[in-house]
C-alpha cells in the first residue's frame, strides 16, 4: 500500500471538488483529487447538468424549428427521437471532461481513480478498481462526493419503465406520456423538454405550488405556461406505490388517484454520496438523506473536514458548489475568507423558459417589513424579443422605496440564465452604487433583451411619484 502526503485532499472531481482543488493549488499548496469514475467532472458533467442541458437545447432547436413560419410555410417539420437527441450530449461532454483533466495536469494535481474512504481524521483510503489501495494523508480534506436521486426501497428502478433522473438520458425510445412525480427544480426541467416533444406529461407536485423558494409571481407564470403547453399539474399529491406493467407504470397516490402513462421518471429528492466513507467514525454523522452539516465556513463537525455542493444539500447548484469549494480552499489556507464569495448566487432553472433569480423575494421582503417597489418589463414589449418571436417572460426588479437599492431581480423567458448577472454585478457594489438609477441613466444596446432593465427601473421609478 502506498501513502502519499499532501496539503489538501479533495474528494470528487465534480464543480466543487475543482473549485477547491485549484484555489488550494493556486496558493502553493499540494493538492490531490480522489475520483471514483474513471473520468473527472463529476455528477454534473456526465449524468447531470451538462448532459441533460444539451439535451434540452437540442429539443429547444427542433421546436424553435417547428414553430418558424418559414420553415411551416415551406412544408418542413423535423421529428427526432429521444435518443437521436440525447446523442447529441456525447461530444459536449467529451469536450468537458478533456478541459478539465487539462486544468489539473496543468497545475500538477494528481487524481487517484478509486472510492476513497476515511481510516483516521488525517487518512484516506482509496480503494482502486484493482483491489489495491493508495494512502492519502492530509492536513486538511474537502468531501465533494456530491449526490445521486433519491431512491425509495420499495420503488422498483429495475423495471424498464421506472426511471430516475440518472437513467432517464439512456431512454431508449420516445414514449407517448409520462408521469413526473416530483416537481422540484430537475422534476419542472424534465417537464418543460418532454412537453415540447409533444409527450403527455403528469406533473406530480408533493407541494402546493411549484417551486416554493421563487418569488410567488414567477412561480404563477411558470405553473400558467406550463398548463397552456398542455402539462396536468397535480398539487400536494404524495405517492402510495408504483405499480409497474408490461405496458406502462401506474402510480397509486394516496388521494386514491391512479395515473397511467407509458413511463414514470421519479424526481423526488436527491442523496448525499455519503456511504461507506468511514465518517460517522469520525464523528461527522449524515441526515436521512445522506447530507453532510456544516457551518458558515463549510466544516463539518471535524474542523479540518470541510464538505461542499449537493452534499450539504441546498441550493445544490453546480455554480454554487464551485464557489463553496473555492471558499473552503480560502479558509484552509486563511482561516478566514471574504463571505461575499458565497453571498448572492442566483439560481439558474433550465425549464421552457428558463428562470433565474438572484436576492429577495416579495414574500421574504413583506415578511422583514422592508418598504419595497417593483418595477416590471414584459418581454412582449421588447424589440428584440419581437423580433426573435420569443415573447413569453419578464424581468422583475425589487427595490428599496427610500434607497433605490437593488433587493432582488427575477426573471422568467429566454436567455433568464444570462440576463439575471446584469442585475447581479449591480447588487453586488456597495452603497449608493447599488440603485434602480445605474439602469435608467445607462445606455443599454438597441434592440436587446438587456434592454429590459431599463424598462423595469423606468417602470418601477415611475410608481414612486
């Protein structure tokens, strides 16, 4: 067995997992990544983000081709195959998981392949695929295993119809309809790219309203949009059983409903990768659902063990990770860390349209009492998205009624994803530099979807007078 010293060690090579190793090595420390895939990039490289985001975009092509008058008018009409689709992922992929193994061969960070398990508080074991072990020691580690979809043991995912959120991208054939239970952030995902694929959907809320964490008016356009797309959204619905056929699945609720549809995907809930690490030993002991507890500065209960991404659940974003990873990596190094790193990371929702939002919403600000105004901008009235045939959104900016101050920007249409980081790098400045009037006293290109922040900031300003 062979053992090996190092300044950091850093389990997982999926975005928080990089974020920590190149902060570490960046500041002269001796970094060593253990992965357990054969290929770095983690949960989100090759089952998750960029897999299921490439297959959104080559549906979005189909339908955008589908709805041009031009391409209707001369009699084209492009059908795909799910697995057609999915195909087109491989190489986006590929190219990913290239750049990254170019980032830690650059900076010298050797990846052990195998499963890494804790044999002390400064050891890990690291189990390679020949049986043969490496010895990993260090002054300090960064567990970011991430996490998998959450399986009920008496679900049965061996069944060719049963799908979760992993096996769904190696479906094999398109089917007719299918039933989502779950309508979190990936269940919503899943929804808006079979819908658009013209597949019946069943969208199985375990909540009353989709999406709770959103700003109430944003979660109102997406449940409206997706009921005008044909999607049946059933709310606070939980699950008896899962009754799978030789033609179909039924899913038994318990309010005695029974649906039926060709497949059912379960997006109920994630799990922390979390088992079989040795950590309870340690005295680090996982949630129910596999998840690590850390404090403000991403340590677990060992004060050299620090945990970031899916693994401590919320808000379980890839962007997130990498900053939380980053963030660990500067403690380790520093003992402190600016906090700004891992303040105001908005949320990017690959649904159709997308949706981002960065800061406060209505709810949380008439629950602190603080005097708000909005300012609107509806899509329909923008020249570029008049102009791309792409009306369906708006941006929503939350200011404070005295200050002008930037609270919360929401945005639910095309491009949300790209166009919240506007409102983000001004939320971002301090003092009088954060307010509504750097977006009605700057120019903004003509026509653009940018624009809409001037829109909004005029919109808003005007209602206060």
């Amino acid at each position: 067995m062979n053992k090996c010293h190092f300044d950091v060690v850093v389990i997982g090579s999926g975005p928080g997992g990089e974020g920590a190793a190149m902060q570490a090595v960046k500041h002269g420390k001796s970094v060593a990544v253990v992965e357990q895939f054969d290929c770095v990039g983690g949960g989100c490289t090759h089952w998750a983000t960029i897999p299921s985001k490439a297959l959104r975009y080559s549906i979005f092509q189909v339908t955008e081709a589908n709805h041009n008058p031009l391409f209707r008018e001369a009699g084209v009409s492009l059908h795909f195959s799910f697995p057609d689709l999915r195909r087109s992922a491989r190489k986006v992929i590929d190219q990913q998981v290239e750049m990254r193994r170019g980032f830690y061969e650059r900076n010298h960070v050797p990846i052990f392949v195998g499963r890494g398990r804790f044999a002390d508080a400064h050891t890990v074991e690291v189990l390679e695929a020949n049986d043969a072990k490496q010895r990993l020691t260090a002054n300090a580690f960064v567990i970011a295993t991430g996490s998998r979809p959450y399986r009920p043991a008496d679900v049965d995912f061996g069944h060719p119809r049963v799908f979760d959120s992993d096996t769904i991208l190696d479906l094999g054939y398109t089917p007719q309809s299918i039933t989502i239970y779950g309508a979190g952030v990936v269940g919503c995902e899943y929804t808006s790219m079979f819908r658009n694929l013209a597949i019946k959907v069943n969208l199985v809320n375990t909540r009353a309203k989709l999406l709770e964490f959103l700003d109430d008016e944003i979660i109102d356009a997406l449940a409206y949009h997706m009921r005008d797309l044909g999607v049946l959204i059933r709310h606070n619905e939980l699950a008896e059983r899962v009754e799978p056929t030789d033609d179909g699945v039924v899913l038994h609720l318990a309010s005695g409903k029974q649906l039926k549809t060709d497949i059912l995907l379960w997006a109920n809930g994630r799990t922390g990768n979390t088992q079989d690490m040795g950590l309870e030993e340690l005295g680090i002991q996982p949630n129910q659902r596999g998840q690590l507890d850390v404090n403000e500065n991403f340590q677990t209960a060992v004060p050299h063990i620090y945990a970031v991404g899916d693994v401590i659940g919320f808000p379980a974003l890839a962007s997130a990770a990498y900053v939380q990873g980053r963030f660990a990596s500067a403690h380790i190094i520093t003992g402190a860390s600016e906090r700004a790193l891992v303040r105001d990371i908005p949320t990017g929702i690959f649904t159709s349209p997308e949706i981002s939002s960065i800061g406060r919403t209505e709810r949380d600000l008439t629950a602190e009492k603080i005097p708000y105004e909005i300012g609107h901008a509806a899509f329909k009235h923008l020249a570029r998205a008049q102009i791309t045939g792409r009306q369906v959104g708006m941006l929503k900016i939350l200011f404070h009624r005295e200050t002008l101050a930037i609270l919360g920007v929401h945005c639910f249409g095309p491009n949300s994803s790209e166009i919240i980081h506007i409102g983000q790098a001004i939320m971002a400045q301090e003092g009088k530099a954060n307010s509504l009037l750097y977006f009605i006293n700057t120019t903004f290109n003509y026509p653009t979807m940018a624009e809409a922040y001037r829109v909004a900031a005029l919109n808003g300003y005007n209602r206060l007078f």
